[in-house]
C-alpha cells in the first residue's frame, strides 16, 4: 500500500469519527450573569474564552421555567407535546413514548451520561435510565433540598444524597463540583475506551435555595459594589446584596468547573472532535441585571426566555455570533446534523438544524419563522395564556403571568420589534394590527396542533411499579396531583399502573416528627393502614398486595385529610415471597355497594 493511499485511509478514518457531545445547562442563570454579556461585577473568565472562541446564536429563546426548556432540549418537541410542561405536582413527567436525543445517540454507538438535574420524572419509566441514559449522577425532582429529596437532604448543597443509576449514594463536596467532576470522569472512561459520548451536566445551581454556596466567593461578592447589577430593579437592600452575592458565588463556581472541563477536553486530545455546548434553562430567579433586555424566570419577556447560546468546536465551528431566530427545540436536530446522524424515521421533531448558522454566522437570517413560547402553571395548557410569538423582528407578547392556571381576562397583547427594542419599552400593538392578527393565527394554529399530538394530549403520564426496572419506588410530593390549593402542601393522588399482581412493603415518610399518628392508605380499592410512633418520621406497613392495573394512591396522616405523607415508598417483593402482614391491607367496597 502505498503512502497516499495509507494517507486518505487515515484522513477518511479520521473524518468519519462521530463527534463527542457535551451539553452544559445550569439552573436560574439570566442572559446577564456572564461577563461577556455585560456584567459588570461577576467573574466569568472561562465562559468568557468559551465565548470569544464559540459560535454563538444570539437570538435563542428558551421556556421560562426549567422543565418545559429540559423537555425541548431532549426531544426537540414543544414540551406541550411531551406532557411536560410545569415543573411539579406532575407535570414534570415527561410521555415514556417520546425519543430522547440520548436515545437516538445510544442506538447509534455513543456511551451517554448525566450528570446534576434530570426534573422529567424520578420513576420508572420516566427516570433519565430508562430514557436513554447509561450512566445517570441527579437528584431528584427540580432541586436539592426539595420535597422530593430524602429528607436527609433538607437544607444541603454540600455532601448531598443523589441517586447514581436509580442507587441513592452519598456525595462528598458541593454539589456543582460533584456533578463536573462525575462528567469529567464519565469523559475519561469514555475516551479510554475510544467510545462517542454524550455528556449531559446540568446543574441545579444557581438555583435556590441559597443557604449553602462556595463561603469564599460569597465573601467576595459581599463585600464587592453591587449597585451596578441591582441599581433599576428596587432598593438594594441587605437581604437582595446578599441573595445575588450567593447567586454569584454559585456562579462563580460553575465557570470554575467549566474551566476544568475545558482543561480535561484538550488534556485528552480531543477537544477538535468534540462538540461543548453551554446554555442556561430560563432567566434569572429574581430581579438583576439582564443586558438589554427586561424579565426575569417565569415571564416571557426577553430576559425571561432568551438566554446564550454557545456551541464550541475549535476547527469546525467558527467563532462568531448569528441573529438567526432559535430556540431549544432546534438543539436536537442541529446536533443531529453536526453529527452526521439521520432524524429515526417517523419522528416527528419541531425544531431545525441551527448548523448551516453555525458553520457560517454570515449566512443571510431568514424571516417568515414563527416560534411559539409557552408555559403556566395548570394541567392543561391554556390557549394564548402567557405566550411570546417571535416572527422575524416582531414579537407578540401576552404576559398573563406563569403562576396563574387561568387567564386573567384584562391583560393585553403587545408588539414589539425586539431587533430595535431589545427591551420592549415601545408597544406597537395598536400600530401594526395586521402583524397581531398574522401572529395570533400562528400561534392558534400551533395549539391546535399541539392539541392533537396524540389522544388525550395532556393527561399525566402513570408511574409504573412492580417491575423489575425498579424494584423500590419512591413516591414524593413531586409527582403528585395537583389540587385547589397550588404548591406541594396540600393533599394529592399519585398515578399508578401495577405491571403485575405485586406485594409491597411501604414505607411511609411523613413532614416532621410529633405524636403518634395513624396511617391510611388507599391504592384504589384496596385500603391499608399503620402507625407513626411517637417522634418518628418513618412507619411501615408490610403485606400490601395490589393487582395488575392502573389505580391512583392517596395517603392521609392523623385527622387532616388534606395533609397527606410527605413521601413514600413502595418496596416490592420478589414474587416467591410470602405475604407477612403487620399492617392491615383491605379492600374497600365499591362505590355502588
């Protein structure tokens, strides 16, 4: 063979090797808490090289809140397609049935992994394992120190309990550094191996609570000017000086791990063959600065939704900034194309291929795309209740307010041209009625689509036990109905499919320690009941056999109804071993009996 010859073989070689993949998102970072996006006081100088060496898309919009914006990034599909689309009480399970973008990369040879936030479903069928994942480091539901985190996480960043391939493990360190250093490592058996992977670290910080964060940036920042940051957005007064220097610390911390990340890739050799993308899932949670913009996480202003956009391949994707209009829905099918990889037949995707953008950013931007932006609290989505319509430079606003399920009848649309007004301090509503009407048909015929994805489009997705994918099923407040009252404080049902005729031993956890305090639980038809002692937190009840089918779980601890358990957990037994009763399982009659 002669050496040309040998020469091309190695060239091809070389060339077909499928791109590495990591994806950087943290939690409650605003468009403005970088330093190459303006800010003033933070210190961001690994981002910021990121920045100046990356392609960047500078109009990226993604949903104001975190799970909707997960959802999308994943699937990309609008989140309304995937039963995702609030953040708790169980609308942050996300349809089994919808591919994942780690699924299409598993099928196609890539070792995947993530590492930090999941907040798409923490049981089974709906954990990040069973969605296409080998490798998973998270906790649970939207946060550490939730109600959906074992209680021996209440109020702790620092050494927390995750759950590594559905297994709970301690962590020693803070959280951030633990969720890199488990990517890192992840990078490093991959390379060894001379696998692709995909690596997903999502971080939960800088999110809240902020009662632990890196003690020494946060003295730092305390005691540094932050009037620039806060100045326009209400008094500076203590408590906001130093909620933003705990944000800032944890901000700090996550570009210091981005920095080791870098580091890792070129230590490897593999920083040309390896695509880095960092984004963040909404904008700030709480009133700071946000460059041009306005908003902050859960409205649809501009500093609510668009966020950066940084996608780094040093020889491949040329540093530069293109305005073209893109979204998470777009992140799928663009790695798809910078990968080489085919969209699975009878996929449906809502996105589209950022990378002729991001190979060129002087590629002409065009205008008749129409993206739709939506999320609010509720089991149904609503229609035109707290929307962002993007056309071009237009912009349909009706900021009806994410907490709200319904819609306030009294809020107005408003236009605005976001390329000339950035901060939507001009609303042209009245002014250009056509371009209102053009783009409130857009978005009703988004919905309508939307609305026929599949039948019953927005019913909540079943947790599924008695398998033996998950043998012990923790059931948090999380996941549970929705009722009157918003929030994870009143009472709820969980939603249950029983693969098999299972028995289960259930541990039932409860708030806070008190009194002694009867149990009752009703899994459908079949009731069981049990005692907390007097200062425990934890009661069992032992024997519980349930049938094959779909039934919904509620709990009621003491005398209040509306209290329910804080969690709890069904632990099944293997199929050959034998009923022992020490609670008391029975059925209760039918309604008409």
């Amino acid at each position: 063979m002669s050496a040309l010859v040998l020469v091309l073989l190695v060239s091809f070689a070389e060339a077909a090797t499928p791109p590495n993949i990591v994806m950087v998102m943290t939690d409650d970072q605003g468009y403005g808490d970088f330093g190459f996006t303006g800010n003033p006081v933070l210190r961001t100088p690994n981002l910021d090289r990121m920045a100046a060496g990356s392609a960047r898309l500078s109009r990226f919009y993604v949903s104001p809140v975190c799970t909707p914006t997960r959802a999308s990034l994943l699937t990309g599909r609008h989140a309304q397609r995937t039963r995702a689309f609030d953040t708790y009480v169980g609308r942050a399970q996300m349809e089994p049935e919808e591919v994942t973008l780690a699924e299409i990369l598993r099928d196609a040879g890539y070792v995947t992994g993530v590492f930090g936030k999941w907040h798409l479903g923490d049981a089974y069928p709906m954990r990040a394992i069973d969605q296409g994942f080998d490798e998973a480091l998270v906790h649970r539901g939207g946060g550490l120190a939730q109600p959906s985190e074992p209680i021996e996480n209440e109020r702790r960043y620092t050494d927390a309990i995750m759950f590594r391939n559905g297994a709970l493990v301690a962590t020693e360190g803070y959280c951030t550094d633990v969720q890199f250093e488990a990517g890192i490592e992840f990078i490093e058996r991959a390379v060894a191996a001379e696998r692709p992977f995909l690596a997903y670290i999502s971080t939960n910080a800088p999110h809240d609570p902020l009662h632990d964060v890196p003690e020494e940036l946060r003295d730092h920042y305390a005691s540094a000017d932050l009037a620039p940051v806060l100045d326009g957005f209400g008094e500076a007064t203590p408590e906001r000086i130093d909620r933003t220097s705990r944000v800032f610390a944890m901000i700090e911390n996550i570009d210091d791990n981005v920095g080791r990340l870098l580091a890792t890739i070129d230590r490897l050799g593999i920083a040309e063959n390896t695509i880095v993308l960092f984004l963040t899932d909404n904008g700030p949670a709480g009133a700071r600065f946000v460059g041009p913009f306005r908003g902050t996480k859960g409205q649809v202003r501009e500093g609510g939704i668009r966020t950066v956009s940084l996608w780094h391949q040093p020889g491949t994707l040329p540093p530069g900034e293109s305005a073209v209009l893109s979204a998470h829905i777009d992140v799928l099918p663009t790695l798809l194309d910078l990968a080489d990889l085919e969209t699975p037949e009878g996929l449906r995707l809502d996105g589209i291929s950022m990378a002729p953008w991001l190979r060129d950013p002087t590629r002409p931007v065009p205008s008749d795309r129409t993206l739709v932006i939506q999320a609010h609290r509720g089991d149904v989505p609503v229609r035109r209740h707290h929307i962002a319509v993007h056309e071009g430079r237009w912009k349909l606003t009706h900021e009806t307010g994410f907490g709200k399920e319904s819609m306030p009848a009294d809020v107005p649309y408003e236009l605005h041209d976001v390329v000339s007004d950035p901060g939507e301090r001009r609303d042209l509503a009245l002014e250009r009625p056509e371009v209102v009407a053009r783009l409130l048909a857009a978005y009703d015929a988004w919905y309508d689509d939307i609305a026929g994805t599949r039948p019953d489009p927005f019913a909540r997705p079943r947790i599924v036990v008695g398998t033996p994918h998950e043998t012990s099923t923790a059931l948090t407040r999380q996941d549970w109905t929705r009722t009157d009252a918003r929030g994870w404080g009143r009472q709820g049902d969980w939603h249950l499919s029983v693969a098999r005729p299972t028995t289960f031993d259930v541990e039932v956890v409860r708030a806070s320690a008190g009194a002694g305090e009867a149990i009752e639980l009703r899994f459908g038809r079949t009731m069981a009941a049990g005692m907390f002692e007097p200062g425990a937190r934890r009661a069992w009840i032992r024997g519980v056999e349930l049938p094959e089918g779909d039934l919904d779980l509620r709990s009621t601890i003491g005398d209040d109804e509306d209290r329910g358990a804080y969690q709890i957990v069904l632990h099944a037994r293997p199929a050959s071993s034998p009923t022992e009763s020490a609670g008391t399982p029975r059925v209760a009659p039918a309604a008409d009996e």
